[in-house]
C-alpha cells in the first residue's frame, strides 16, 4: 500500500474553512476531480476530504488476495495520464499510478485524511454548504463551508459488504469471511475453502488461493459470464515495439478498446444469443469439451444484463483443470458445523467459508444532508444524467458506468462540472440547481434504473434510496458512454433544465 500523507493542518473544534469546491472521496474519482480543477479552473480554492488513511477508495479499503481490476487499465485509467502496463492490474499497480498523478500535479496539498463527514447543510440565505464532521486520528470536529459540493465517494459501503442472513450461521464452528473486510492475518493454507458467490469478486479470489488451499470450491447459485483471455493487449505491445509515443500508444489503445466494447455492447442486444455462445466457447477453450459448462457457466439472462469480468489468463479455469478448485452450482439450505448443506442434499466442509456476497449501496456517503434545515430524502429526487438531483442546489455525484470503465464518466463528468463552475462565474450566479422543465411536467418518473437493462444484486436491493429517473433521455443515468461522449460536451447550460440564483 502506499505510505500514508499526512493531513494539512489540523482544525480547532470551532475554526470555520471556506473554500469554492469540497471534493468528497480520494478514490479514482475524486483525484480526477482534483486534477481537472488545477488544470481547468486554476485558482480555485478547494478541498478534498477522504475518511481512509490514504488514497485509493475500492483499491485501497479491499485487501483480500489477488485483488484487481476487472476492466482494461487504458479505459480505467484516466484519459490524461498513459498507461504502460498489463491491462488488468493488481491493486498495488492502481494505487502506484495514482500516487503519480498526485505527486505529479502536486495534488497531495489539497487532501485531507482521516476526515468523516457526517453532515452536510444547504443555507438558501448563503447560497453555500455547511460540512461538519470529524477527525478519526485525533476525534477534532471540524466544520467546512464550501460553495460547490462535489461527491466522489463511490456508491457502496467500504466499512462492510454485503452477506445475507443464513439459517445456522451460528452453529458453523469455522471462519466467515468477506471479501471486503478481509483479515490480513488469515491462513488458509491446506485448509478447505468454501467461496460463496459467482462474480468478479469470487473469480478473483479463488485463483488467488488455490494454489495454497487444500481445496477451494466455488459455490454459485447461478452462473455468471466471464471472458477469459491473456492479459496483454497485442496493440499496444505492437506499438511499443515501434516505439510509438506511450501518449498516442494510449490514445490509440483507448480508442481502439472502447470501439470493440461499443460493438461487443450493440451485438449482446441485437444478437445475444450469438454474443453468448462466443462467451461460452471462451470458458470450454480453458476447461475442455468434457466439462458441464452448461450446469456452472451458462447464465440464464442474456450477456450484460449485469457486469461480465476479464478473467486474466484464464486463471480461474486453470485452477479448475488443475484440480486445484471446483465449482458447484447450487443453493444453500443452511450452515452446519462442518460447512454447509444445500438445497440438493449435497454438504460441503469447510474451515473457512468465504462470502463474495457483493456491497451494501451507500447513498451519498451515508452523509446527513439538509437543505435549509430540512432532512433531505434522495429517494424523493429526479436525477439530471446520473450526477444532479432536483432540489439539490450546487452539487454533482460522480456514477460510473458497468458496461464501460467508471473512470470513462468520472473523466466526462468533471469536465462538466469545470465548465458549469465557468458558467456560473461569467452569470456571476451563485446558485444552479436542476429542476423539470414545463415539458416535463407529466414525464413518467420510474426507478433509477432499468432492470431489464441491467440489475445487479446491490442496485436492486437498495433501489428504493436512489433518486427517480424520467422516460426523457436527460433525466436518466444511461450508461451509454458511446453517446454521453458526444452528448455531454454539447449540454446547453442555459437549458430551462438549469436554474441559477
């Protein structure tokens, strides 16, 4: 991991700090955010407050084994900074190529550790926030006003993950673990391991330990698309070669992968039965002809209806071959001492059973909010694109996209940001705030996202938190990075959808 920076200065219990723009989260998305502002708005005072001891969100607050991204590093990383190496890359690399682009544009000053927020105020009167919260290493308040509250915390919990409730967990004599909060004192070497769960999590893990388990089973109560392939990009090795500049090596590449994705995307909704059995032949050309891929890895929703991981190398289905790791799809009756009873009759031992469950949603930081003293309900809200809220003055949320790489909207929607703060100086407006025009006084409002486009556990669960969504294309998260490209750069900022005070 890397070496912790220490906070700026600390705030006394009653000093008040006022600054342009307070950026919630040191993750991917909040370091962009940092870096646009320095380089599109220069002399903009602002602040980043981050709750963890360093930077990097999901890559630093997950440790379990063989953590990694589960998309392409030159889609993932920004857009202003090459990358040069494997595209799916360990944690350790990520946190690497963010300390880079900290150390580089000398973002550190600007960044606040071990800062919880747990309330945020809009006043009305003074067009600004109020953020109170307090200080994990010494438990100092402090309070911060800002003018523009820009939330790039993520949207799951990094304190716990998500495990369901099942009868007799109290009777199993063995480890439960989750993957996200993942004891770094853990030996499972020569132990029998159960890994509950089918995504990107679970494939990641099980490889991770094989090797040094007595076994490790995967248990999945359906199946999930994958794509094995080598972890290398034939492209940009090529180039290399040419000795190619890494910036048009990584222009090039972006451009070439985010083609292939938006036709990869189009064919699973034009032709997914197609698109399903090339997926499949994917997994057989790693376990072979004789094995029941059709039982552990043929989902039985069409491809992308929930995200399909890379699986480097094949890594998971080698392990499989090797006998190293099993995979059993089937669902769980109860826990046991020893392990586990399913549904089918069959028991599974176990010493340590691992939950790759999946995240519980975290609506806006689990942060208070309220706007002129009264508690805000995001629920109650209609989302403008995915990142503003009606009746959510001077504020924008940072949601990525799941078919593309996150770090593709967080790069479009700081761009955004940099020219509506633009905007509003040249208006000399001190408060913008979206709200439905008179055209869309009678637009359908409908959940936050389409389950017959995309639905997995965790937004499902928590659909009831997020925001409504609107039946016109600008009042919904369209996860559609192909067209938000070209769309976003063109938003009239003058629209009837903005208001400015």
């Amino acid at each position: 991991m890397p070496d912790t920076i220490t906070s700026s200065k600390p705030v006394s219990q009653t000093a008040t700090e006022h600054f342009d723009v307070l950026i919630v989260g040191a993750g991917i998305s909040g370091i962009g955010g940092a870096y646009h502002l320095t380089k599109q708005l220069p002399g903009t005072s602002f602040v980043v407050l981050e709750s963890q001891q360093s930077f990097g969100g999901t890559w630093i607050t997950h440790r379990y084994p063989g953590i990694r991204s589960d998309s392409d590093l030159y889609t993932f990383g920004y857009r202003f900074k090459p990358w040069k190496g494997a595209p799916i890359a360990t944690a350790e690399e990520i946190l690497t190529y963010m300390r880079e682009v900290i150390d580089e544009n000398d973002l550190g000053r600007h960044i606040r550790y071990r800062h919880i927020i747990t309330s945020a105020r809009w006043s009305n009167v003074d067009n600004r926030w109020t953020i109170e919260g307090k200080r994990t290493d010494n438990g100092e308040p402090f309070r911060i006003t800002a003018n523009f509250l820009w939330m790039c915390q993520g949207y799951y919990r990094h304190s716990e993950g998500y495990t369901p409730e099942w009868p007799g967990m109290a009777d199993y004599k063995g480890c439960i673990v989750h993957p996200q909060t993942w004891p770094t004192d853990l030996d499972y070497r020569n132990k029998k391991v159960v890994v509950i769960g089918s995504g990107a999590t679970a494939a990641t893990v099980v490889p991770a330990i094989a090797n040094e388990c007595e076994h490790v089973t995967l248990l999945q109560r359906s199946p999930t698309y994958f794509i094995p392939a080598r972890n290398a990009n034939d492209l940009a090795d090529t180039l290399r070669q040419l000795e190619v500049d890494e910036n048009w090596i990584h222009e090039i590449v972006r451009r070439k992968i985010l083609h292939d994705q938006a036709v990869f995307t189009r064919r699973s909704f034009e032709e997914p039965e197609k698109v399903k059995q090339e997926l499949l032949a994917g997994v057989r050309a790693y376990l072979g002809p004789d094995y029941d891929v059709a039982t552990h890895f043929t989902p039985s929703y069409r491809p992308w209806r929930q995200r399909i991981a890379f699986v480097p190398n094949g890594d998971l289905f080698q392990g499989i071959r090797a006998g190293k790791a099993s995979v059993v799809t089937d669902e769980i009756e109860r826990f046991t001492e020893k392990g586990l009873k399913l549904k089918s009759g069959r028991e599974l031992e176990a010493d340590i059973i691992v939950t790759a469950t999946g995240f519980n949603l975290n609506v806006l930081g689990d942060i208070a909010f309220e706007i002129d003293g009264k508690p805000l309900d995001f629920a109650d809200t209609v989302t403008y694109r995915g990142m503003m809220f009606t009746g959510m003055p001077n504020m924008v949320w940072v949601f990525g996209y799941f078919r593309a790489s996150w770090t593709l909207r967080a790069d479009l929607v700081a761009d955004f940001v940099c020219r509506l703060l633009n905007h509003m100086k040249a208006k000399q407006a001190r408060k913008v705030e979206v709200a439905l025009r008179p055209e869309d006084k009678d637009m359908k409002l409908l959940p936050w996202i389409d389950t017959e486009n995309f639905n997995p556990g965790y937004i499902l669960r928590g659909m009831h938190l997020l925001p409504k969504r609107g039946d016109k294309r600008e009042w919904q998260h369209t996860q559609d990075y192909w067209t938000e490209k070209n769309e976003f750069p063109a938003i009239d900022l003058d629209d009837r959808a903005f208001v400015y005070a």
